[in-house]
C-alpha cells in the first residue's frame, strides 16, 4: 500500500501570471491538501472520501482521479488492477489547486506502487495536461509547486519544464477561501485575448523584479513588484469587496494582497506573525460568506507531494 500527500497551491502570486506557483502549508500543521491511497485488487476499484468528496463527480470518467489513472496505465501498458481511495481535502473550485493536488497526488502514488516506470519530467507533462481538461489550458502553475515544492518559474523548455526559484521564507502567506466556487474555466474565460503594449510592458517589469529580488534576497523589492496587470484587473468583479478588503488589510499591515489561482480565495502576505493573526480575524470576519469557508496562516511547502502514514 502506498499513500501521497499533495499541498494546497497559490497560483500566478499576482505578479506571475500562469508562470508562477507556490506549494503552501498551514502553520497549524492542518492537512491542506489532497491523499491518495493505492492498494493491489483483483479490479479497479475508486473510491472518494474526505470533507469534499461528496462534490466530485460520481461518474468515474468524469472524474479526474479516474483520468490520470487512465493516462498513467495507458503510459505503462499495465492492467489497472488497484483500489484507489481519494481522501478530498480541498474544495474544489476554491482556487487553491484542488484539481492539481489530486492529479499530483495520484500520479505519484501510482508511479511509486509500479517501482517509477515514468520520469519525473514525463509525470509533470501528463500533470499539465490533465489540468488543461479542467480549465480548457494546459498550465503548470499549480502542479509543479504541489508536486515538486517551494515556489515554481515555469519554463516549459526541451530540457526543464519547472524551475524552483529562492523564497523569503519570513514571509506568511494568509489564504482565505469564502466557501463558494469560481471556475478556472470562467476565470479564465473574462480575460482579454489582446493586451495594451504599456500593460505587457509593465508585466515584464513586475515579474523581472520579482525574480530579481529573489534572487538577491530583497524582500522589498519583490513585495513592491507584487501587482497584478493581467488578471485582477479583471477578476475582481468576480469577487466581492476585492478593492475594499485590499484597502482595509494594507491598513492592518499586509504587505501584498491578491487572488490566489482563478479565486475567489484570496492571500495576503506579511513578514510579522501578529499581524499575519489580524488578517485571519478580519478575514473570518468580513470574507468568509459560508460556514464551510477558512482562512489559514501558512509558509511555503519546500517538499510538494510527499509519501504520508
């Protein structure tokens, strides 16, 4: 029997718009993220448990955990003869990676339970791919942190299609997830086809001062490099009182804010624990709109999918 964690992620960080990820972990050590379990059967067998299992599709080729099992053996050419349990720990739609964590998790598992047959570089195409079945783009924002950790560049080149880039690891990352669901696929549908040259030219700048700095270690300069050109100009209409929270939570202390993934769970970061706590109350207080809603404290998952008890 083999059993996979794969964290929670926080994609684009604002700054990075489908070429950056970040894995991310409670600092209350609370499970954020997906578990797969695989053992021998005599047939295939899935079964999903967990918080939110009762919001994945109950028809097995719909359901993604089926599609990556179907993809791995279809890679192998062996017969699919396991039980495989998701454990459902994220919301899905929540813009925390929740496709990506149960694709990740499950393409490990499966890779560690037939002694590794696939490479590492092979896992995170097909991971690519079966998160383009969901939001209609293969993107590699999400994946590549949950499985290889820390925070990813995305380079999609012959030789690397990720790259683990240095963080600020004084930096607490406050998610807050209001309990309702955004689509990536909606998300993605509102943005421009086309974008003004001053907006692509000042995206460049942002993301090249990003990685600059954090590559020099100034977590000023990232933390003012911090600005959404691309998406949130679009995306907080989606989202209730964006501008008013971001507005009250720089008056608390948070040192960036923004639209984790498609939304609607939002992050915002600050270098000091006690305000980190303020920006948790307020966001229990005044964004989480359904009793199922959260909010956690959390730093950067250096692991990604790890092999769990």
């Amino acid at each position: 029997m083999i059993k996979i964690y794969a964290p929670a992620s926080i994609g684009n960080l604002g700054v990075g718009f489908d070429i950056l990820g970040a894995a991310i972990t409670p600092i209350n050590n609370k499970i954020l993220g997906d578990i797969i379990t695989i053992q021998s059967s005599h047939q295939f067998q899935l079964t999903n448990i967990g918080k939110y299992a009762q919001e994945i599709p109950q028809y097995n080729k719909k359901n993604i955990v089926w599609k990556a099992c179907k993809l791995f053996f279809e890679k192998i050419q062996k017969k699919n003869k396991i039980h495989i349990i998701l454990e459902k720990n994220l919301p899905i739609s929540s813009g925390l990676g929740s496709s990506a964590s149960s694709i990740v998790s499950t393409l490990v598992a499966l890779n560690i339970f037939f002694n590794y047959p696939l490479k590492k570089k092979k896992l995170l195409q097909m991971m690519g791919s079966l998160e383009g079945e969901i939001s209609g783009e293969k993107h590699y924002d999400n994946v590549a942190p949950s499985y290889l950790g820390g925070i990813q560049l995305i380079l999609n080149t012959k030789k690397n299609i990720s790259n683990s880039i240095p963080y600020f690891k004084k930096w607490f990352w406050i998610i807050a997830w209001p309990g309702i669901k955004l689509s990536t696929s909606q998300s993605r549908s509102i943005l421009p086809k086309l974008y003004k040259r001053k907006t692509c030219i000042q995206y460049g700048k942002n993301i090249s001062q990003f990685l600059y700095s954090s590559y020099t270690n100034q977590s000023d300069l990232a933390i003012s490099s911090m600005k959404d050109v691309i998406a949130e100009p679009f995306r907080k209409n989606l989202i209730q009182g964006f501008l008013k929270h971001k507005k009250n939570l720089k008056k608390i202390g948070s040192l960036a804010y923004g639209i984790s993934g498609s939304g609607p769970t939002l992050f915002s970061i600050t270098e000091n624990k006690n305000i980190a706590k303020k920006i948790q109350k307020y966001f229990l207080e005044n964004y989480i709109q359904e009793k199922n809603g959260f909010s956690y404290i959390c730093t950067i998952d250096s692991v990604g999918a790890r092999e769990v008890k």
